[in-house]
C-alpha cells in the first residue's frame, strides 16, 4: 500500500516540520545580525499563538520585532502590557487558554513582574519567557549584570543561559519543545546576558523561515484544559485557597515538589534539543577550570586561549546551558581532575558560585574560588582573567600592557 | 612576505552622538565577514545622545570569536571626533587608555591633536598615529559630514590592509540595502539621510566612493610607513 503523507501549514503558512529536522537537518544559511533580530528569527520560525510586550532596555527591540512578526502574520496576538506585571499576567491568561506564549523582559521589568513567575509554574503553564538580563540595582544601571537570574532560580521555572546569539536562535526553539512535554510542562526563561548577546552583531545560521514547530496542543497539558467548562478560578481557587485543612497542605506541598521534579523530567529532553546540558571547552587534563554560563563563560574562553598562547598555562572551561534542571552529575564529571575551580561572573553576589559549591559539596573536593567578578556594567576582559588565575597561582603577571 | 603574527585585530571607536560610529563598526564587520573573517560588532552599552560621547567597538580575527563587550584593551583607535582629545569627551582618559603595543590611532583631524607626552608614551609602545581628515574627505567626496564614518572605515580597511574594496562595497550595500532596524532612532535618521540624499543608491554611491578614495590614502600611508598586512587571509588560516 503506498502511504501519502499529509504536509500541514500553520497560520502563517509555514510548513510544520519537526522539532528535530528544524533545528538539526534544514539546511541553514549565514546571516550577520544582533541577538534582537535572531529573536525574531526564532520565534518566526516558533508558530506562536500569543505575545504580550512591554519596552524596557536593553529587550524593547527584541518585543517590537515579535509586534513586527504579528503585523506579518506569523503571531496570532500582540499587544503592549500596562507594566511587566500587566505582561506576565496577560501571558498567563494567553497559556491558560490554550495558547503557545513568549514574551521578553529585562532586569526592573522581571523584578516587577516577580510574583507570576511562581504562579506559572504552579500552573504549569509552558510559557517562554526570554530575559535579557540587565543591572536592577541603585545606583541606576541599564546595562549587563545578570543578577536578576539569581531571583528566578527558585521560581519553579527552567532557566536556561545562551552565550551567543546563536545558541539563543537554537534556544528559543528547543525551549517551547521541551517545556511543552507533557511530563515537564514547566515555564522556561531562556536567558541571555542583555546587550552582550542583544545588541551584538555576529555571524548566525539560520534554517529557512518557510517551516515552523508544529503548534502546542495544549491538551498535551498535564493539568485538565481549561475550556468552557473548565474556568482557570475552578482549577485555582477551590483546593488550594478556600480551604485550610491538612489536605490542601499537602496538595500545595507536594505540588511544590512535582514542579521540581518536572524540571528535573526535563533533563534528556534538554539534553537531547540542546546537544547536551555542558559545553566542555579547552584541554580536558588541565588542572585550573573555569566554571560559567553566558558571556561569562565567553570570556572564560577567550581567556583559556589566551592563557595558552601567551602564557603556556593549560586550562579549560566547563559552560553550563542550563541552571534549571541544574546538571550536577556531568558538572562533577566534568571537572574530575581539576586543582582549582574559578566562577567568573556578570553579578554581584556570585549566585552561579553557590550554585557550583552546593553541586559539588561531598561529592569533589576541590577549590571553588568565586572570581573574576563584576556587576553594573562592568566588562569583564579576558585580560583580566588570565590576571586573576596568574595571580591566584603566585605567577608573574606580565601580559597585561 | 612573512606571515602576519597577529590574529585579532580588536577596534575601539570613541566617537560623539550622531557620527554614525555605530554603523561604521556595523559595517566594518560586515564587510569583514564577507571576507571570510570572524567579525563581531557592537555599540557601547547606554543611552547616546547628540554631541555626547558615544563608543562602538570591533572585533576581526582569523579565530572564532569569543570576547564582548567594550574593548578595554584596543589594537587599533579610530578617533572620530576632534572633541573626544581636545574635550576629553571620551570613556576613558585619556582616550587611548589601554591600548595595546604596536597598536594605530586613526585620529579624523587636519592638525596634530596630541602633546608632547602623549607621542611619548604612545612612541614608546609603537603605536602609530595616522592624522586623518576624514570629515573633510566626507564634504569634497559626498558632499556631506555624514559620510565621515564612511572616511574612517576606508582609512581602517586601507591602513591595515586585511581587506579590498569589494568586500567593504558589500557591507556599505548590506547595511543600507536592506531592512536594518538598529533603534526607532536610527530609523528616522536613516529616512532623513534618504530624504536628503534623494536616492538610496546615490548615497551607496557616494559611500562607496568616500570610503574607496579615504582606503587608498591611508594605504600609501601605511605603505610609506613599512606597516605589513595585519591579519593573515582567512583562506591562508588553517580552521581550528
């Protein structure tokens, strides 16, 4: 019998391909453009049902580009928020509805938008939320410090960190496919460090724009849909709120627990659409190894080479694409052999290095030692990590104009 | 003719609002990427205005690209605006804070700009300092200030002679051919620049010839001074 296959188009007429052709076997094409427009590009290429947007710098690109998308046809609905709180409240309703959803923020945006990041995993709405984090605090920044990041580990929501605009493109994509397993069915930030990725122009490969993810079945959806019959307060008000007794507890707490254990499901999903949760850069043998997610990492990188090259010190760098589910196992793996671990960061508080001291406690004895760091815009050279590691092992420092 | 040693070429271009720093480093990349480099570009990250100091920066190398964000420590300067020295409207001080030895400084200027002890310290490091009347070249060549950034970038590809002209021609041609959305800003600006100019493709032209007549100056310059290529062709580089 001769089988014919039906080919499906979304509402844009794109045709639906799937997750795995779209993102590793199309053919792809070299671009020269920023992390806003690979945005576009990426959730283009995403049949979005639904975007809710608000400016704050540096991501008010990156939304008009997903307003310039729904003029094109390629979103379903868009429209402007009356705050952050007002967009992550809006999306919320978007998801609930049955519809695939992103939207973007930056530092004070995130902030003001804190208490539906909980909500949504509570709910367990699929959402992809794409931060270009930014400086939150006084005096006044707008420009790269990613401590908000630490504020969102705790949400309940997958928080994955791209370091170039690339893998930010890839991101996007994998990140509707894997928070929309039925047995995640988490929200997910897809993280950047804001104007490094945003406002840079880079070198990107792009698939043809003519295909697109299949669309979210939202009856694919761990909870019960919510229809007609089924309204969203049914769902939250009864068991949880209006009853205090040692049942409803219980619900909420293991509740808590099974969000935590659908980003934990999330794991060879991510693995697989990401090509793997670690990046491992640089000699494996060496004995110093930087651990770090984001730019920092790219600077680590660059400075790995630049250790090399000028100084003939061996180093690696262990780059982790997803803080949550955070990859302890290969984390510990990875670094088996390593003297001493640095965690170079774009934050005051180094949250990353209690994320990796916390991982490897009694598990790898080794050095954590939370430095290069810096926060509120500062940039950190690569020059100035290869001083820090020199220094730190009592070598001359000499590079350095 | 040896190998050049160097494989980034790192660029920092301290310039005032509206000078089109931002898209001369858009370009400059483009078209380095069109020649088969690694090319990264990107503005100094805050609010410019008009006359302010405003920063954009370069990367090209022969080696995947990693590093971003400001470049602490530059190859090469391109100083777009007398004001940056003489009013010290610049994000570092003084404006050639952290660059590196054997380095070049492309001042847009008539007249020496720097003091006695500033070609001290730049002489001691082997830094060379190519005075260059770039917004005078804008006004005879396009007839128009704004095609300084158009001077400077033909003076940079001309001085370090990494690529020809029909890979800068292919990046002016990207940037003003097709849809470019860098801010609502610069959106408006690009309409008013057409509106002036009456016809895009007379203000590619205009670009092109500016940058084309700055690129062979500044390369007699760097022929007459025994510079060498520098960067070795990316065909040449073997891929890591």
């Amino acid at each position: 019998m001769e089988k014919t296959e039906q080919v499906q188009y979304n509402r844009a007429g794109q045709r639906i391909v799937s997750p795995d052709y779209l993102l590793f076997e199309a053919p792809r094409e070299k671009y020269f453009m920023t992390g806003s427009e690979v945005v576009k590009e990426a959730v283009k290429r995403a049949s979005v049902d639904a975007s809710v947007s608000y400016p704050i710098t540096p991501q008010s690109e990156a939304a008009h580009l997903i307003g310039e998308l729904w003029v094109e046809g390629y979103v379903g609905v868009y429209f402007r928020g009356e705050s952050e709180f007002g967009v992550m409240s809006e999306v919320a309703g978007c998801s609930m509805a049955g519809a695939r959803t992103v939207t973007t923020t930056s530092g004070p945006g995130t902030l003001r938008a804190m208490e539906n990041f909980p909500m949504w995993a509570g709910s367990r709405l699929p959402i992809q939320l794409i931060l270009m984090a930014r400086g939150v605090n006084a005096p006044l920044t707008i420009q790269p410090d990613n401590l908000e990041m630490a504020f969102l580990l705790d949400t309940g929501c997958m928080i994955w960190h791209a370091e170039t605009a690339q893998e930010l493109f890839d991101m996007i994509l994998a990140g509707f496919v894997v928070a929309e397993q039925p047995d995640v069915h988490v929200p997910i930030i897809t993280s950047i460090d804001g104007f490094f990725i945003s406002h840079t122009r880079e070198a990107v490969m792009l698939p043809p724009d003519d295909i697109a993810l299949p669309p979210y079945d939202p009856y694919r959806s761990p909870m019960v849909p919510l229809d007609m019959e089924m309204s969203p307060g049914r769902f939250l008000r009864d068991p949880f709120v209006m009853k205090s007794n040692y049942v409803s507890y219980a619900t909420h707490t293991s509740w808590q627990f099974e969000v935590r254990a659908a980003i934990e499901r999330a794991k060879p999903y991510a693995k697989h659409y990401l090509r793997g949760l670690i990046e491992e850069f640089g000699d494996p043998e060496a004995e110093i190894a930087f651990v770090a997610s984001g730019t920092a990492a790219a600077q680590a990188k660059e400075a790995t080479l630049m250790l090399l090259h000028e100084e003939g010190v061996k180093a690696r760098v262990v780059r982790l694409k997803t803080i949550r589910p955070f990859p302890t196992k290969e984390l510990i793996e990875a670094l088996r052999g390593a003297k001493y671990v640095f965690v170079p960061e774009f934050n005051v508080i180094g949250w990353l290095e209690r994320e990796v001291r916390r991982a490897l406690y009694g598990n790898l004895d080794v050095p954590v030692i939370g430095s290069p760091r810096v926060a509120g815009g500062m940039t950190m050279p690569p020059e100035i990590i290869v001083k820090e590691v020199l220094q730190f092992l009592g070598k001359e420092v000499k590079h350095v104009v | 003719m040896s190998q050049p040693k160097r494989r980034r070429i790192n660029v920092r271009i301290p310039a005032i609002g509206g000078q089109g720093a931002v898209t001369a480093a858009h370009i400059m990349a483009t078209a380095a990427d069109h020649a088969g480099y690694y090319a990264v570009s990107n503005p100094f990250f805050g609010a410019e205005k008009r006359m302010a100091p405003a920063e954009s920066y370069v990367r090209i190398g022969v080696d995947p690209i990693y590093d971003r964000g400001e470049v602490v420590y530059p190859d090469v300067i391109m100083v777009f605006h007398s004001q940056v020295i003489t009013m010290g409207k610049s994000y570092t001080m003084p404006f050639y804070s952290g660059i590196k030895k054997d380095g070049l400084i492309i001042i847009n200027t008539e007249e020496d700009l720097l003091t006695e002890r500033d070609h001290e310290y730049l002489g001691s490091i082997n830094v060379k300092i190519l005075n260059f009347p770039a917004t005078k070249f804008a006004m005879e060549i396009a007839g128009t200030e704004l095609a300084t950034n158009m001077a400077m970038l033909g003076a940079f590809f001309g001085a370090t002679q990494i690529i020809g002209m029909d890979s800068i021609e292919e990046g002016i041609k990207a940037r003003f051919l097709k849809k470019f959305v860098a801010s609502g800003g610069t959106q408006s600006l690009d309409s008013a620049i057409e509106r002036k100019f009456k016809k895009k493709l007379e203000l590619i032209e205009k670009n092109i010839n500016t940058a084309k007549s700055a690129y062979e100056v500044a390369q007699e310059w760097a022929r007459d001074n025994g510079m060498e290529v520098w960067l070795p062709k990316p065909q040449e580089v073997a891929r890591v």
